[in-house]
C-alpha cells in the first residue's frame, strides 16, 4: 500500500453529498484483505482502488458486514449507526479519468451517469465507490423509470430526488374525491408524481411547488414526457402566490436531523417544513377548500412526534380534519425482517388528512 494525497495525484475530489475528503489515501489492490481494509477506513484512512471493479464491490460489501446492524436499538443509535457507516464505507475510493472513464478492469461505463451528476470532466478524480454506485443506480432509474399504475405510466426519478417507489401514498392521492378541479398546488413536488396524477384526474391547472433547482428539472421532465403542459413548475420555500380549492403536500416524514442534502426528503430537522406548511395554510386555501397533506405515522411508531402534537399542531394553524384516508405499506422493507427498522414499520399506516380552515364561530 503507497500513501498518496488527492492533490499531489493531481485527482479532483467528487461528492454530491458534502462528504469530507479523507486527508490520507493509500493505494490499494485485489490483495488487500477486507478486515485491513475496514481497520483503515475506521482510522479515517482512505482507500484508493487500483483492481478488478467486481473484487472492490465485493470488498465494500465484506466491509458493510463488519459495519454490524443497528437492528433492535433506539432511532436516535440507528442514526448515529447509520451515519457512521456512511463515512467508514465512503472511505473506499475509484478513480476516474477525463470524460469520467472508469480505468479498472471489468470497470462499468460510467461516463453518462457520471456526467448527469457531475457535469463534464475534462480532469482526472477520486470518487467514493458507495457513492458511483448510488450514481449508476440513479441513472438506471431514470432511464428506465419508475411504474405508477395511477398514471398509467412511468415517472423518471433523477439523482438526488426522492423515487415514488412507495405507491400506497400515490393511491392515497388517486382514489381520493376532489374538492374542485379548477386550480391546485402540489408544494415540494419532487419528481412531479402527485402533480401529475392530479392533471390526470383532470385538474385544469397544476402549480407544482419545489425549494430544489433538481427536483423541478425533473418534473419539468417528467410533465414534458407525460404531455401536461398546463402543470407549471415554481422554485419557491412552500407556497406559491394566490389560493386554491385543494392543496397537497407530501412532507418529509421523520422530524430528524439529515446526515446529506439527498436525506432531506425523508427527514424534516424539527418538523420544520410541516410546521411552515401547517401555519401558511390559511392563508392559500380558498374558503371551502382542501388541503391533502400526505403523512406516515413512522414517526409516532419511533417515539419522535405524537398524533396529541399532530392535532395540536392542526388546530393552532386554525385547521379542522374534514377527513383521512388511511393504506398499509406494500414495499418490500415492511416484510424484510433484516431491516433494522422492520418492527416499526411493519405497523406503519400512511394517512391522507383532509385538512380545511376552521369555521369561524358564529356570533350569539
């Protein structure tokens, strides 16, 4: 093993994630042992690959297992665990040339997935393994896109953009009777799911709302693929100008600090999202109208938000529940007892609460 540094390899340093580059590299082969390599990466220590690409993906999974498991320990231990197993297998790196060629061998091509994420390189770079594949993956999603039935048609997830793989919260919106077809806002659209199944139910005009320059790229895509151009797209923290009869807005789930930008769809740091669309409410629903806001109750099951502080928080914003609609989950992580959270979210209900402005008292 030769120790090396990013800058004196004249190699660039790749993160979509603001991982930290590790300040010592060395360089390591197909005859680097997995407990070497996993002592290494725990020192901080990291790992320049220079084999056979199938013995590095098999590597990083010798060194997952010697991670553990944070099955059966409390949220906040499954986060730290979670977190230090990110930056110990983060550790093993791949270097790629200009044009983001992949110089292993039996190395996948990787420049079109590469140059989506990064943009063009015309500089040689280091990049973590963990996160190439997280990139080729994304790649193979948007590429061949996710199925809803709802649509009848795939929507194309990009990278960094949270996957309707979860169709029950998909169906919650399908099924649901709507208040008005005239206008509705779609506030942190992500790839443009809902939005879209609402301009399939026959919403005359969708404003999809997003605070990411990513995600309303894609959806802008996704519209475009499924022919709604009445769905307009708006970069903006919530709520877009004006009312409407129905808005729907699918939060974050877990109110918990996110480790990387691309957690920000699943953890919401002190419900703050929740609470901003809960309080702004109001003022954007037209008098009679519909507010969908789109909830597991993950969060209660973990100890981390009660449905007392739920309600509480709908009736300090002036809301009253017309109604909810209730799914169990289907994806395969509530049937995988390996997951470490599968107690949990083996109960897991998924609600849409129908949410509208509290009545002002009438006078005596």
């Amino acid at each position: 093993m030769n120790p090396l540094s990013i800058k004196d390899d004249g190699r660039r340093w790749l993160t979509t994630v603001a991982a930290i580059p590790p300040r010592t590299v060395v360089t390591v082969d197909d005859r680097v042992t997995a407990d070497e390599a996993y002592r290494l990466a725990v020192s901080g220590t990291g790992l320049a690959w220079h084999g056979d690409f199938p013995n590095a993906r098999n590597l990083l999974a010798a060194m997952s297992r010697r991670c553990g498991s944070a099955a059966g320990k409390p949220f906040r231990d499954h986060r730290i665990h979670q977190a230090r197993r990110a930056r110990i297998l983060g550790r093993l790196l791949v270097p790629l040339d200009p044009g983001h060629v992949l110089p292993l061998r039996r190395g996948p091509d990787v420049r079109a997935a590469c140059t989506e994420v990064y943009g063009p390189s015309e500089t040689a770079s280091l990049v973590s393994l963990r996160e190439l594949l997280g990139v080729v993956g994304a790649h193979e999603w948007r590429v061949n896109g996710v199925e809803i039935p709802a649509l009848g048609a795939k929507i194309h997830p990009h990278h960094g953009v949270f996957s309707p793989v979860r169709g029950e919260y998909v169906d919650l919106v399908a099924r649901t009777p709507l208040p008005s077809k005239e206008l509705a806002f779609d506030i942190g659209t992500g790839t443009g799911v809902l939005a879209a199944v609402l301009a399939r139910r026959g919403v005359e005009r969708v404003v999809a709302t997003d605070t990411e320059p990513r995600a309303l790229a894609c959806a802008r895509e996704n519209f475009e693929r499924l022919g709604f151009p009445h769905v307009e797209t708006l970069e903006t923290d919530v709520f877009p100008p004006g009312r409407a009869a129905l808005i729907v807005c699918n939060p974050p789930w877990l109110p918990a600090r996110a480790h990387t930008p691309f957690e920000r769809a699943v953890y919401d740091p002190g419900s703050r999202m929740l609470n901003a669309f809960l309080d702004r409410l109001p003022r954007h629903l037209e008098p009679g109208g519909e507010a969908w806001l789109i909830l597991s109750d993950l969060a209660e099951l973990l100890g981390l938000r009660t449905r007392a502080q739920l309600l509480r928080a709908f009736e300090r914003s002036g809301l009253e529940v017309r109604g909810r609609e209730d799914t169990r989950p289907r994806h395969r992580r509530a049937t995988d007892p390996r997951d470490p959270l599968h107690v949990f979210r083996a109960r897991e209900v998924t609600s849409l609460w129908r949410l509208t402005n509290r009545a002002a008292p009438v006078p005596d």
